[in-house]
C-alpha cells in the first residue's frame, strides 16, 4: 500500500503543476507522448513507481481535476501493467487512458 501512497503523493504534485507554462526544449527535454509501456516496465521498483504516478498525475491534470480514489488508482495502476506487458509499444500514457476509461 506504500506504493500506492507514493503514486497518490506524486499525482497530486504533478496535477498541481501541470498547468506550469513549458520553457523552451533543450537536448533533455522530452513529451510524454514520447515513452512507451516498454520503457517505463523498463524501469524499476521506485523508478517505475514514479513513472507511472507520473502519468496518474498528467492525466488528473490533463482533466482538470486533483480528486481521485486510492482503490481505484492501485486497480488502474495493476491494469496498466497487465495493460503494458501485453502492449509494450503503446504509448504509456494512452495505455494509462485505456485503463482509467
């Protein structure tokens, strides 16, 4: 249940702060639309925690919202890795759509 306190904590900040204007790219910067399911079932343990917390966050931001159920997070959170195994070239964050729909 750790990790599921993480990806709330991490959602609500990303949610706040995803109405914050981009600066211009440099070399490092990358879109969200860049990152598929294989890269973030790349990562591990904590990393991918944040990953996918990430995109909890990006979507509750994207819908205007900071509200959100922690059953339902952890339950979205296991169907998006179910999700990304089976899928590994979708896109990360229209797999994580998928599974909030």
């Amino acid at each position: 249940m750790n990790a599921v306190k993480s990806i709330a904590a991490a959602a609500i900040v990303l949610a706040a702060g995803s109405s914050v204007v981009a600066v211009a790219q440099d070399k490092n910067d990358r879109t969200v639309d860049q990152y598929t399911c294989k890269d973030v079932m790349r990562e591990s343990g904590p990393h991918r925690d944040v990953s996918i917390a990430f995109l909890h966050g990006y979507l509750l931001g994207k819908a205007g919202t900071a509200s959100f159920n922690l059953e339902v997070l952890a339950k979205q959170t296991d169907a998006f890795v179910d999700h990304c195994l089976d899928n590994p070239g979708d896109k990360a964050a229209d797999a994580m759509m998928k599974v909030k729909k």
